[in-house]
C-alpha cells in the first residue's frame, strides 16, 4: 500500500526542479488542420523567432474544430520562456 501511494505522490507532484530554472516570457498561438504536434511545432516557430533563447514550454490551451463528426483542426496556446540562469 505504501508503496502505491509512493509512487501516486510522485506521478501527481510538481517537478520543482523545472519550476525553479524557468522564467516566463510569452504566450503564442499555434493552428494545423492535420496534428496537435503540427499546431504545438506552429507557435514554437513563432515563439523561437520572438525569443531565440527558447528553453521550456507548456502547454495552456487545447482546443479543436469538428466538421462532420472528425477532428479537422487544431488550436494551442503555449507558454514559452527561458532559463533564469542563462
């Protein structure tokens, strides 16, 4: 039993490690009509050209469009920033 809690503790916890080495820098919009990695990949070009110093994503908004019942495009907001230490 302790064990499962263990390891349910660790899935469900913050990585403080990666939340102390980053700092905020934006939020970018990224669309595909074929994959969430296309529309993810689309606002890391915009993110990468406004902040060459990329370092850390994550991902704040995920919506899609429907037509006829299938998925037919995608809409990510991502916030982007860059290691305090660099």
């Amino acid at each position: 039993q302790s064990a499962r809690e263990h390891a349910m503790r660790e899935a469900s916890s913050l990585d403080h490690l990666f939340l102390k080495r980053r700092a905020p820098a934006g939020d970018f919009t990224g669309r595909s009509t074929t994959t969430i990695e296309d529309a993810v990949a689309d606002a890391l070009g915009k993110a990468t050209v406004a902040i060459p110093s990329l370092h850390w994503f994550e991902l704040t908004h995920l919506a899609g469009y429907v037509e006829k019942g299938q998925a037919k495009g995608w809409h990510v907001i991502l916030r982007a920033g860059v290691s305090p230490e660099r």
